[in-house]
C-alpha cells in the first residue's frame, strides 16, 4: 500500500490529464473517441505525478475496453446526429473530465459501456465483485488492480467512488469518480492543502467538443 504523502508534488489537474491521455494513446488508442474536458479555471492538487497517472491510464483503458465491447455486441446501431451542443447516437465513447467542487477536484472517467445495475454498482463499491467480461469493470480492464487503485488515491488523501453520469446520453457504463483535495500556494510557494474530501457530486456539463466521425456511420 503506498505511503500517504509519499513522492506527492503540486501538479496542475490539466497537466495529469494531458500526461495520461497521451501514455493511453500511445497504447494503441490514438484513434479512440475521447471526450475531455479540463477544469474552467487553473486547478492544482499534490500527488505522486507517475502513480496518478498511471492510475488513470488504468481507468480509461478499462472505460474504452467496455464501450468497444458494447458497440460491438449492438447489432442494430443508430445513425450519429448532432444536437446542439451535445452527441446522440451510438458509437464507443470515453469521456475524461475534471472539475472543481468545493474544495475537491473531481476527476471522472466514464463510458458508453454496458449499463450497470444497482446491484453491480454497489459489488464494485465494495471492492468485492467478480468483473463479468464485457462490462465496465473488466478483471484485465484496471490493471493495476481495484485494490491499487483505491490505495493511490487514498495515499493522496482521495476518494474513489462508482456510479453513473448524465452528463452524456452516451455515457451509458460505469462513471469513476476520483476526488482530490484542491491545492492553493501561498505566496511564499508553499502548498496548502484542505485534506477534508467531500463525497464527489455530479459534475456540471459544459459545452460538447466534438468527437472523431463514426467510422460505422456510411453517412459521414
């Protein structure tokens, strides 16, 4: 279990977003629909840049092997239409965002995955439920392990927890929530940092960027 406070820097939330979709394309997903969106204002908070990282390399290895196999597995796919501000249809879809509430900054990986029950939810919660292939909480899809997961965030006085989102009708799998405590710096360059995390909310949607054409889609 890694050490709390160990190897932990103040990072930009943008830059570890940036830094890990770039190891995950370059896992041959350059080509992959991704959705990112980065916090409205510049957010910081301390962790052990590699190991974050590599956590959400993790997360949306997983979040991508989960809408692949439910867009393969639909045999009656709907045409992409463009709504105002926002994609509809079908397709696989990951979406990466990061947003500050309160005092946390809430990092979520979500995909256009197999819909999960309440009671599948609740198992991945617990940290005790056997992954069924296919779903979003693949046993090769983390990696790294849930286990490991859980303890990098919670080394960076995190919180991880599991659910849903609606901030895409296309986000039909599972949404992981990884809650990091927001970090100030005084103007005598030392961190400053709230170590009381609240249960990550919903974050807000903000305007859609556009995604890479369906390659399914004969229309585009």
């Amino acid at each position: 279990r890694p050490a709390r406070g160990r190897g932990r820097s103040v990072l930009s939330a943008a830059d570890v977003m940036q830094s890990a979709v770039r190891l995950w394309r370059g896992q041959s997903m350059r080509d992959f629909p991704l959705w990112v969106l980065v916090p409205k204002s510049v957010a910081h908070i301390s962790a052990n840049a590699f190991e974050l990282e590599l956590v959400f390399v993790n997360l949306l290895k997983n979040a991508a092997e989960a809408a692949q196999a439910a867009w393969a597995a639909d045999e009656s796919p709907v045409n992409l239409t463009k709504a105002p501000d926002v994609l509809v249809g079908s397709g696989p879809m990951v979406a990466f965002t990061a947003e500050v509430i309160g005092s946390s900054v809430v990092f979520m990986v979500a995909d256009s995955g197999k819909p999960l029950s309440d009671e599948e939810l609740v198992r991945i919660e617990a940290g005790s439920s056997q992954p069924q292939a296919g779903s979003s909480q693949k046993s090769n899809g983390l990696g790294l392990g849930l286990a490991i997961v859980r303890s990098i965030v919670e080394a960076c006085f995190g919180a991880i927890t599991f659910g849903r989102t609606d901030l895409n009708p296309r986000l039909t799998g599972l949404a992981v929530r990884v809650a990091l405590p927001l970090v100030s710096t005084s103007q005598s360059g030392r961190a400053q940092t709230d170590n009381s995390i609240p249960v990550p909310h919903e974050p807000a949607a903000e305007p859609a960027q556009p995604l890479p054409k369906d390659p399914k889609d004969p229309s585009k």
